[in-house]
C-alpha cells in the first residue's frame, strides 16, 4: 500500500487561516478616537448646513475649499481664526440648544448646529 504525499500547501494554508480567523476573534480591533461629528467647508458652503447632536459632542469643520474661511457663532459664542485649505476647528457643545454660524469672511455662508439633551438629562434651555 502506497501512502498518498500532500503538498505542504495542502495543510499549511487551512491551518494558517485557522489561525487568523481565531486571532481575529479574540483580539478585538480599536478604533482611534475621531471627532463626533464633522461640517466640511467647501464650495463656499457648510456642509451639512444644519447637524444636530447631543450635549457633549465635538464639532468640528474642516475647510476642504481652496479658499480661507472661517466658523462664527452668530451669539459670539465660538469663531475659529482664518481657516486655510486643510485647515479646521473643533467646538464642543455642552447645553442644548440651537446655534447659528457663519463664515465671517463670507457672511452668507450659514450653518445651524442644533444640540439635543443627552438620555436622562434634565436641561432645558
């Protein structure tokens, strides 16, 4: 009786794979911290022009056009400097509410970032 020879690929290639599928189940992947939510500047508009999140979120416009820019609360409560292309800012927005931006280079240039209560919260504003 002859005993069938299996090229080492045969056995390697199924056992290897087994390997990853297991290492992939146990070995979670984690995620880099990104801002919670983006407004893009380009083509002389805020897009999207009205985002609407929770108390607590980090918003933050990146200037994607070929020309500064800049993001101003119309209540005067944030304005970032002149924004180059590539250029950003960030805001964090703790109280619910509605806040109006511009760009006050471009002063029709509008933008609305609406802030809803987190789960549970009493504010009310």
């Amino acid at each position: 009786m002859r005993i069938k020879e299996w090229p080492i690929t045969c056995v390697a290639v199924p056992f290897a794979a087994g390997i990853l599928v297991a290492a992939a189940i146990s070995f979670p992947v984690i995620a880099a911290p990104v801002p919670d939510s983006k407004v893009e500047i380009d083509d002389f508009a805020f897009s999207p022009a009205r985002i609407t999140v929770k108390a607590g979120t980090t918003v933050a416009w990146l200037n994607a056009d070929d020309t500064p820019h800049t993001v101003a609360s119309s209540s005067k409560l944030f304005k970032s400097k002149v924004l180059d292309t590539d250029g950003s800012f960030s805001f964090t927005f703790t109280t619910p509410g509605m806040y109006e931006y511009f760009c006050s280079l471009h002063p029709y240039m509008t933008g609305t970032v609406v802030v809803e209560a987190t789960s549970g919260s009493s504010a009310a504003q």
